[in-house]
C-alpha cells in the first residue's frame, strides 16, 4: 500500500516541520513509525493509501491527519475525475467515508474532511483538481499560521523560566507545522523562559521518546525523556511550572481529549501546583459534543502494549486494555490556547463566546 521512495527529491529535507508535503503533485508523509533511527518519506498517490498512511500512524496527531486527509481527497479526486470524467463523485464519496474511517478520535480529520466536502458540493467548472489542491494547501498553511499564533499566546503566559512536562507528540511533527504544544515551547524558549522540558516517553507508540526528543533536539531545546510515572516525584521535587499539551478533541464544555495519561498528568499537576496548558487549534474544538464523555476513543490492538519495539514482552494468551486518549475533565485545564485567544478556566460559554 505505501511506495518508499527510491532516490529522496531535493524538497524533502529531514526536519519536523516537513512531516506533511506536497511536492510534484504527490502526497509524501515523513514516516513517524521509523523516526529518529531512519529518516524516511513515503509517497502517497491514492486516497486509500492516505487512509492506510493515517491508520498505520506513519502520519499522526490531530492536525496532522486533518491535513493529510485533505491532501487525500485531492489524491481521490485526481484519480476518479481522470478515469470517469463524466461520473467522478461516487468514487469520491466512497474515499471521503474510508479516509473519515482511518482514525476515530480526532475530530481535526472529520473538520478537514467537512471543508473538502463543502467545497466538493459547491465545484461546477470542468476540472475540479485545481480548487481542491488550493484548499487542501490552504488548511495546511492555516494550520502553521494558527500554530505561531498560538506559539506567542502560549509563551506570553509564562511568567518567568521554568521546566515544563509534555506528553506524547504535539510538535510539528503532529501538525502542519510549529506544533501546538511544542510550538508553545518553541516560542517561549525563544524568549528565554525554558529551562528544560522532561518528555514523557509516552507508551506504548513511544511518542514523546521518538518524535518529541528528536523534534526538541533539531531545535536545540534542552530535553530529558521520562518514563510515564515518572511525573509526580518530578513535580513534587519542584521546578515544574507547566505542563503543556496538546488536544484530539476539545467537548464544547471545555473536556479535553488527549493521549492517554493525559489525564493522570492533570490530577498530578493540580495536586502540586503546576499550571496546566493546552494548545490546540479551533478545529479541534467539537461544539457537537457537549462533555467528554461523548467523544469516541480509539482502542488499538493488545499487542501494541504487549510488545515492546518488536519485542513481546507479556506472556502469549495474555489480554492488554489499549486506550489510545482518555478525558481531562474542564476543572483540572488552567488555560486552553487557541489561535483565536486564550480561555482561562474554561467552560461551556466562554468556549461558546470563542467560537461564535
Ligand atoms: O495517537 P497519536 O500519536 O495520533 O496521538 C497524538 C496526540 O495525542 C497529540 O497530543 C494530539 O493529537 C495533539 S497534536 C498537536
């Protein structure tokens, strides 16, 4: 299903803002399975091999896959407009519903997928490749431009230098680039207000041990990579002034859905005093679910928590619980940024009073 590519073209250069790039009318998606011990792109020249691409996680994060499904339905409609000129959308709807299956928790790709779909059901003129790529290009130069926004807003809250603790992946690697949570970092490292950040190692797809140190490292940003239950003895030592991550999906009454341990990291940060940051786009704020306990969250298989880097560890015939995100009730997030402001405390109105 993917294409390796043989001789990697001059505009792919390793760097965690080109996760995501369209170059000479073909999809390539930096493999994030293979990061940082091989740096490899692979091409994508189908919808279902975006689909594929999303599902296996060789692209993730929540604005990540939004942009890559986007990128996907130009792929699809390439393909069916050149093989059936005059009846390309039936083979289109049915990519649009095997793109929106790939993943089910972050609500970035369904909110990409809506906006391709708009613009689909609006198209009339002969060709309809050329609008599309320019939306798709569109979401993805938003979705930077929304990160640096949210970089400064991020970095304007904290006070004075300080180590912060992150969890999984929400850099550039999980966005179109900059990076939510990461771009927060970025942008106030900086200015000089951090220290260090500790890197939950994030098990079992090893996110934050992976793509976070990697990312930080090409930065220069000064990372240390934790295990997961490390948090609470580092908070309780003292110099943590945040925690800072990023959202799959925010519920209209201010829940935040995040990788799992997410969760545990806001109970211990209230616990010790630490602020508590999240950063995310808009478009991963759902107004359709009212509180977290309605945003549907990805089980992946057993094995993944079984095995560790190809190496089973538990016992064969034993069951494993694979959560991949969990819920962060509204009362434990101090501050949610987004590109269009920040909200303190947030509840259902002021996230209301944002996006009207
Ligand atoms: O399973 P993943 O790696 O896609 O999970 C990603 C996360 O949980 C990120 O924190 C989230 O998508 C925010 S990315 C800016």
């Amino acid at each position: 299903m993917e294409t390796p590519l043989g001789e990697t073209p001059q505009a792919l250069v390793a760097h965690p803002d080109n996760a995501i790039v369209w170059h000479e009318d073909r999809l390539f998606l930096l493999d994030q399975r293979a990061l940082p011990a091989e740096i490899r792109f692979l091409a994508c020249q189908t919808a279902a091999e975006t689909a594929h691409a999303i599902k296996a996680m060789v692209v993730r994060g929540a604005p990540a896959i939004g942009v890559t499904a986007a990128y996907g339905v130009v792929l699809s409609v390439r393909d069916h407009f050149q093989r059936t000129p005059a009846d390309w959308r039936p083979g289109v709807e049915q990519d649009l519903e095997l793109l929106a299956a790939a993943r089910p928790t972050a609500i970035n790709l369904f909110w990409a997928l809506e906006r391709m779909r708009r613009l689909l059901a609006a198209l009339d003129q002969l060709d309809p490749v050329p609008a599309l790529l320019i939306e798709a290009e569109r979401i993805h130069r938003d979705d930077i431009a929304a990160n640096r926004t949210m970089g400064d807003l991020g970095a304007a809250l904290i006070s004075a230098r300080t180590d912060v603790i992150t969890h999984c992946n929400a850099g550039a690697l999980a966005t179109g680039g900059y990076g939510t949570a990461l771009g927060v970092v970025r942008s106030a490292h900086a200015a000089g207000k951090i220290g260090r950040v500790y890197a939950d190692e994030t098990r079992p797809w090893m996110q934050g041990a992976r793509l976070t140190a990697w990312e930080l490292q090409q930065s220069g940003i000064a990372v240390t990579v934790q295990a997961d239950n490390v948090a609470a003895s580092l908070m309780a030592r003292g110099g943590i002034g945040w925690v800072i991550v990023g959202s799959d999906r925010i519920a209209a009454n201010g829940d935040v859905c995040n990788k799992i341990g997410t969760y545990m990291l806001a109970v211990l940060a209230r616990h010790h005093g630490v602020r508590f940051m999240v950063a995310a786009p808009t478009s991963t704020i759902d107004l359709a679910v009212a509180s977290g306990s309605e945003i549907p969250i990805e089980e992946r298989t057993a094995d993944e928590v079984l095995s560790c880097g190809g190496t089973r560890l538990g016992p064969e015939g034993v069951d494993a619980h694979n959560p991949v995100f969990d819920v962060t009730p509204a009362e434990l997030v101090d501050v949610i940024v987004t590109e269009r402001g920040v909200i303190e405390q947030p509840t259902a109105e002021k996230i209301a009073a944002l996006m009207e």
